[in-house]
C-alpha cells in the first residue's frame, strides 16, 4: 500500500466513480470493540479511522457506467443493513422533516416522479407521511408506488433504476430495524439555495432530536449539516451528540460565505462550539495546510467524495491524520483499510 502511494497523485484519477474490482474519533470507539465478531483481529485495523458508508451501502448514480453506484437503493433499510455487514463505525443518510412533521429518510431536496406522461417535482418538506411514502417500493405486498425519476447532471430525468431496489423509510425506522452497533451520521438536509427563519430551523430541529432522543439508545450518532445557523443551533438544543459542520471546503460557491472554505468552516465550529467538520476531500487536498490548524483546535476531521472511492487516496489521508473518511464502495475500502 505504502508503495502505491509514492506514485499517486489526485491528477492521475480521471474517472472518480470508478475503481477497480480489487483494489480517531476519540468520541467513539469503533463497534468492533463491543464484541461484534469479525474475521480479522482488531489490531489489524487502522487505528482511530473512523469508515463511514455513505447513504448506507453507497449512494446511486444513474448515469454510471460502474454498476456499483446502481446496486442497492441508496438512503432505504436494505442499504443500511447491508452496510451493517462489512467493517464500518457509521452509515450517513439525510434526514428532512414532512410537511406533518415527521423525520424521513431522502437526499435530494424534492421528489420527481411521472403522471400522464409528465415529470414533475415536490419538495419532500411539503409532502405529509403518507404522500411521500407512496413512491418507489411499498412495503404492502400486490400494492404499486408510484414511479420515481432523478435529473442527471445534463438536465435529463432518468428512472431511478437500480438493481435491488427497496421502500423509502422513516427516522424511526432506521432506529428499529437497523443493526443496534452500527452509528448512524445523521446529515440535517436543508435547501442549499434558501434561506431559514430561526423559527423554522429550531422546529425542525426538535422534530428530529425528538426522535433520536425515544429511539437511539446506545447507538453512537453524529449530526452534521450544510447549513451552518442549523450546525450551532442543533449544538444549543443538545449537547450529549457531536455536531459536525459539512462544507465544500472551497469546491463550491455559495451566498453564504461560511461555506465556501476550510477557514470558514473552522470558525463555525469555533464559534458555535462544534466537535468536527466534514469536508470534500478535494477541499482538503487542495489546502492541506488547514489540517494541522483544524487538528490543534481540538476539531475532528472527516471527509467526503468521489476520491474516497479511491484506496490510495483514503490511506493519503490516514497518513495526513484525518480522523475518517465517507465511503461509497464500503466492501473495497473496508477490505483496504483493515489489510493496509
């Protein structure tokens, strides 16, 4: 693994989702330490790296040609116990609040689907429960959902088609049904392009903290978000789960200026009291110096992005003190990180 390295550089990886077949968080200790049992020794492990299945198994991509983005539906209870089955600390999934408030379970800000031969969309947020679990799978047996599409990055709707596909699901359901070891990284998903009176943020939020407070149990959580007045809001309302700030690291531009750089993001954890940031990798990459800084100001760092489908690059970032990567093909990188 070391000697793949010297020759690595992020320039030579032009097809970011694809990778071939074979290729600390002081917070917690990884679930293995609890007795799950596993067919390596726990000392061949990575020491305090935390792996972190992203939507569960992986998230989908329709438009790839790597039949990995299209295997399991992404953000539904079958990807997150299939995740549960390979080496992982925590699966992350995104959770926004219905319009009858409550917690569910989708990434994308609204839902596209089809009638009488047309797309169109509604915002997850202004559906009710049932409305928003008519679509894709239903749970009761001989009933049909309704048909849901996704936009590529051309503009084109495409059937959301996968291999093994499965019902949406709820907060709660992912609490009840999803293997009790496995951490759950709770991404708090708001619209990037809107802005949120506090009212509405401090709603939503303890919509959420209240399911998790009835069902997590022991189970390990994190909170992370975009959205940064959601990031030091969720830490005021509770302080027994670690608050993360997600941000581009610099990648993207946005109004909100807090976004658009690691030294932004730092000063959000400052200044609202945060345990971490979640970066795009590409973002750290390209300022690896913010590393040290976000370390000695007592921050966890974790990563997210097509790079961390790429093994070379995530053992890049063990050796950089990176506290934890975001993962897509959870059953390669998994095997990396506990043969490296």
């Amino acid at each position: 693994m070391a000697a793949a390295l010297k020759a690595f550089h992020v320039s030579d990886v032009p097809y970011l989702d694809r990778v071939p077949e074979k290729p600390s968080l002081s917070l917690y200790s990884t679930r293995f330490s609890k007795g799950v049992e596993m067919n390596r020794a726990a000392s061949c492990r990575m020491p305090n790296f935390l792996l972190i299945g992203h939507r569960g198994h992986g998230m989908n991509i329709l438009q790839s040609s790597d039949s990995r983005m299209k295997a399991i539906k992404e953000n539904s209870l079958l990807s997150f116990n299939t995740a549960a089955k390979f080496p992982l600390d925590f699966i992350e999934f995104d959770v926004q609040v219905t319009k009858d408030d409550c917690p569910v379970i989708f990434h994308d800000d609204v839902i596209l689907s089809e009638e009488n031969g047309i797309i169109f969309e509604k915002r997850v947020t202004e559906l009710c429960l049932a409305e928003f679990l008519c679509y894709g799978p239903q749970k009761e047996g001989g009933k049909e959902g309704k048909c849901l599409y996704r936009k590529t990055k051309d503009g084109k709707f495409e059937k959301w088609n996968v291999e093994t596909d499965d019902s949406l699901c709820t907060l709660q359901e992912a609490f009840q049904k999803v293997e009790p070891s496995l951490g759950f990284n709770i991404e708090l998903k708001f619209d990037d392009y809107k802005v949120y009176q506090h009212d509405h943020l401090t709603h939503t939020l303890q919509i959420i903290l209240q399911v998790v407070f009835e069902f997590a149990r022991d189970r390990p959580i994190i909170f992370s978000t975009f959205q940064p007045d959601a990031a030091q809001l969720v830490r005021k309302l509770q302080n027994y789960y670690p608050v993360y700030f997600l941000t581009e690291g610099g990648t993207e531009t946005y109004y909100d200026a807090r976004r658009n750089s690691l030294e932004e993001a730092l000063k959000v954890c400052l200044e609202g009291g945060l345990q971490g940031i979640v970066s795009e990798i590409k973002g750290v990459f390209k300022d690896p110096g913010a590393v040290p800084k976000i370390k000695e100001s007592n921050l966890s760092l974790l990563t997210y992005g097509k790079l961390n489908n790429v093994p070379e690059a995530v053992y890049m970032q063990y050796l950089m003190g990176i506290d934890g990567v975001i993962i897509d093909f959870v059953e390669e990188i998994s095997r990396t990180i506990w043969t490296a």
